[in-house]
C-alpha cells in the first residue's frame, strides 16, 4: 500500500514539475521575427537559404503544437533552433546580394577602365 502512495506521489510531483515550465511566449515572438525578416530578406529566392527557411517554419509550427500539448521546455528547444535556422537564412541571402553587389561594382569599375 505504502508503494502505491509513493509511486501516485512521484507522478503527481513529476506532473507539477512539468507544469512549472513558463511558455516560451519571448522565444516565440523571436522566433516568428527572424523568419520574417529571413522572408524580408529574399531567402526564399536563394535555393540553400530556403531550406533553411522552410525548416524554420517547419520548428516553429512544430514548437507551436508543442505549446498547445504542454510542452513548453520541448518547444521551447524547438524555438531556438527554427531561430537559428531563420537566422541562418538571413546571413545566407545577405551574402548573396552582397556578392551580387560586388560583382555589379566590378563590372562598372571594367566598364569605366574600358572607356578610358
């Protein structure tokens, strides 16, 4: 009978412990920001930062049902990598204009040589 008490009391303790974990509402709200300024960005024109964009997406849908089961530590770990993923995305898509923009600057600079 003893037994039958602790092990209740183990899950009750367990289940109030789970509970405990705030919901990650920061990480959220940061989250969605760097996916939509990976979106602002042009990463879904650029093949390797889409994917990574679209696995961002991906973790924070997954992190948001996550949410809704109670799960809040695991969505929370979710949240930090579809940030990392959408900022991933960001520096992608900002390398690409920048070269992008390096090579249009070479080209005027062979253009200008050329007419001298």
């Amino acid at each position: 009978m003893m037994t039958k008490w602790m092990s209740v009391g183990g899950i009750a303790l367990c289940a109030v412990g789970c509970a405990s974990y705030p919901a990650p509402t920061a990480r959220m709200a940061q989250s969605m920001s760097s996916v939509s300024v990976a979106q602002e960005q042009g990463a879904a024109a650029n093949p390797q930062a889409n994917d990574y964009l679209t696995r961002a997406n991906e973790e924070l849908a997954n992190a948001k049902k996550l949410v809704d089961d109670g799960n809040n530590e695991r969505a929370d770990y979710m949240l930090m990598r579809a940030d990392a993923d959408a900022k991933l995305a960001i520096e992608i898509a900002k390398a690409q204009k920048a070269d992008v923009a390096a090579q249009s600057a070479q080209a005027q600079a062979k253009t200008l040589q050329q007419a001298h």
